[in-house]
C-alpha cells in the first residue's frame, strides 16, 4: 500500500476538527472544476467554429490545388501533368485562370477577380449548394455566362436573367497604356449573370466572379496557359500521399496545398484565437488553484500533531511532505476530471440540443447555435495543465512553510 497516497486521501475526505478547512477545500475544488469546464467548453466550441469555417471553404475551394512558386501562369500539358492526371487517386483534374479584372454592368463596375474554370468545376466543388439565386451555368451555344458572389452582385446592381451582359476589361499584357486613347488599352469581353452565390466570406462574396476557362484565356490572351491545377480526389484516398506523389512528381517548381493551406491566414487566425483564450482560462485556472496554497497550510497546521506522531513512528521528512504533496494534487486531480466530465457533458447536449443560441432571432446567423467538436487532446492538455499548476501550487506550502512548522 502507498501509504503517503492513503494517510493523503483520508485527509481529503475526513472532516476536519475546523470547519473553516472543509470550506476552503471544497472552495478550491469547486473553481478548480468550474475552471476546466470553462476550458473544455471554450476549446470545443472553437473546434466546432473551425469546422464551421472549413465547411464554408468546402464549398468553393477544392481538396488539391496545384500553384507554381513563381511566376502566375504555367503550361499543363506538359508530360509531368500528364502524369499528375493519370493518378489513380485522382478523379477529376480541373484547370483555372485567374486574375483582377473591371466588371461594369450599365452605370456600375467594380475590380473583382475573375476566375476561369473548366467543366470539371461543378465536380471539384459544391457550387450548386451555395447559390442562392439562378443556376451554375459556364456557356451554351449562344453566350458564356457568369456567376457572381453575392456581394459584387449586390455593388453592381446584377442579378440572373437581366437581359443586358456584363462588360469585364482586363489591361493588355506587355503593351503601355495609350493615353490619348486609354480604352483601346484594354481587351474586352462580355458574359451573362447566371447564378449569385453565398458563402459567407467576404473574400468570396464580394470579389469573385466564375467565368469559362475559354473567355478568360481570351481575355488575357493566353492559348493553353493556366494559373492553377484543381484536384478532387477518389473515394477514401488518403490526401497526405497524394500530396506526396504529386510533389514527388513536379518537384519544388509547384505547391501542392490542402484546403487547410489554401486558407492558411484564416486558420491559423482561428488557432491563435483559441490558444489564446486557453491562456486566459489557465490563468483564470492558476488563480484559483491558489486556493490550494491556503487549504494545505491550514491542514498542515492542524495536523502537526498526527506529524508528530508519525515522526516518532519513523516517518521521513520526505515521507511526510509526500503526504501533503498527494493532498495538493488529489484537489486539483478531482477537480480537473469532474470539471472534464461536466465539460463532456455540456459540450454533447449543446452538440445535440443547441442549447446556447448565437442569437434571439432565427435565422439571424449562418447557424443557430454554438457549434461544438470535442476533441481528445484537448481533454488532455485540459488536465495536463491543471496537473501541473496544481503540482506547482501545491510545492511551496510544502517545501517551504512545511520546513517551517514540521521542524
């Protein structure tokens, strides 16, 4: 039997002759385990914002993007592509041309970035689950058409089945502006509005228009150039190792990101926003496990008679202060795994029920409730913080005030 860890756990829950004792106890305990609720739920609800966010980003960007490192443009058709394309991972292969064009439409225009995609779009995305007016369309045999976010529709005064084109100018490449004639230097095309789409992003919605691939090369004036590659990948591939491959086979000329790097700033925003208020909770946590520095010296007051008795018994010194080392930590041990067990609990029912809503009025936001994800590691680091802050605050009483009033 470890008997520091059993003369420990008696004294956590015998009652003391003070009952001033039992209450700071109970006190530490209770803001421990209202602390590390705070720090689940906190964390889980920024998991499920992650998740939120990615969701939206789902929906426009695809699962693979292949960029050049330098330089805008590149040739696909080269035997390297070629390659790329025949992976059987792969299961559709999109091209884009991309860049800042003016869209006016009657008395209105405004910079947006035009994006040239191929027939595989529709595939590479899920296009159709964000339009909230019209439909996905690129061309038919009489017109090409576009589709608009919902912000730059709404800034040029736009929306499908208006009977006028769009106009878009894109500046001539390699060619000096004419100033005594500044239209002729700029190509021009025109395209139809098909659809309006809705992400929710700003950067979306209110800056990018979808166009054929066909129309956008004739607007820059390019023949087979391409500013990216779009991948979808096959049913249950693994998108790690076809990274891998395709890096493997275009070498370091190209950047082969997921959707998790092609909105990089965005995430790691998210990230810093939620390790920073796990910074904030565990400081709210270090102040009440102080709590545990007042609960230990008046037990080690009250005790010095039993100190007493197990010294003349034989105990060590290093014993004794194991005793109280094992009191400290059982207070915030117990604390953190009620306080996770609650938090788990919490966290499932909003999962479930939506108890906490965003706000009053339906509809009012993307979603209705607080989004929620538990994940495994952050119940850990929950109580491998707690853990540790505990072992800290429970050392000085020990170390230091017990050299005092044991000797």
């Amino acid at each position: 039997m470890n008997v520091p860890f059993y003369i420990a756990r008696r004294y956590l829950f015998s009652k003391k002759s003070h009952n001033a004792i039992n209450i700071i106890s109970m006190v530490c305990v209770c803001g421990v385990v209202i602390a590390t609720i705070a720090v689940v739920c906190a964390l889980s609800v920024f998991n499920g914002f992650n998740d939120l966010v990615a969701g939206m980003f789902s929906s426009f960007d695809p699962e693979l993007k292949i960029s050049p490192r330098t330089g805008k443009v590149f040739d696909p058709t080269t035997a390297e592509f070629q390659k790329v394309k025949q992976l059987p991972d792969i299961a559709y292969f999109g091209e884009v041309l991309q860049d800042n064009a003016l869209v006016r439409y009657h008395d209105r225009q405004d910079i947006a970035i035009i994006k040239g995609v191929d027939d595989n779009f529709s595939h590479l995305t899920q296009i159709d689950s964000i339009l909230i007016d019209g439909s996905f369309i690129l061309k038919d045999e009489v017109a090409d058409y576009a589709t608009l976010g919902v912000g730059l529709s709404s800034k040029l005064g736009a929306k499908p089945g208006f009977a006028s084109p769009l106009e878009i100018y894109v500046p001539k490449r390699d060619e000096k502006v004419n100033l005594s004639n500044p239209a002729s230097s700029f190509n021009q095309e025109y395209a139809y509005i098909g659809g309006v789409f809705l992400i929710n992003q700003q950067v979306y919605d209110e800056g990018y228009m979808i166009l054929p691939l066909s129309l956008v090369r004739q607007l820059l004036k390019y023949d087979k150039e391409v500013s990216s590659i779009e991948l979808k990948l096959a049913d249950g591939a693994d998108i790690s190792s076809v990274r891998k491959q395709i890096k493997a086979i275009l070498g370091d000329q190209f950047t082969v990101q997921d959707r998790y790097e092609q909105q990089e700033a965005s995430f790691k925003m998210m990230q810093v926003e939620k390790w920073m208020t796990f910074l904030i909770l565990s400081f709210i946590l270090t102040i009440a496990l102080f709590n545990v520095v007042g609960s230990l010296s008046m037990l080690m007051i009250e005790k010095k008679d039993d100190v007493r008795t197990l010294r003349n018994m034989g105990a060590s010194d290093s014993l004794i202060r194991r005793i109280f080392l094992f009191e400290g930590w059982m207070i915030s041990g117990f604390g953190a795994l009620i306080g996770i067990v609650i938090g788990l609990v919490l966290c499932l029912l909003q999962q479930t029920y939506g108890i906490i809503k965003l706000g009053q009025t339906a509809g009012a936001f993307i979603i209705d409730a607080y989004p929620v994800r538990v994940i495994f590691t952050d119940l850990l680091t929950a109580f491998i913080t707690v853990a540790a802050i505990g072992f800290m605050a429970a050392w000085y009483p020990v170390h230091y005030l017990g050299k005092k009033w044991f000797n």
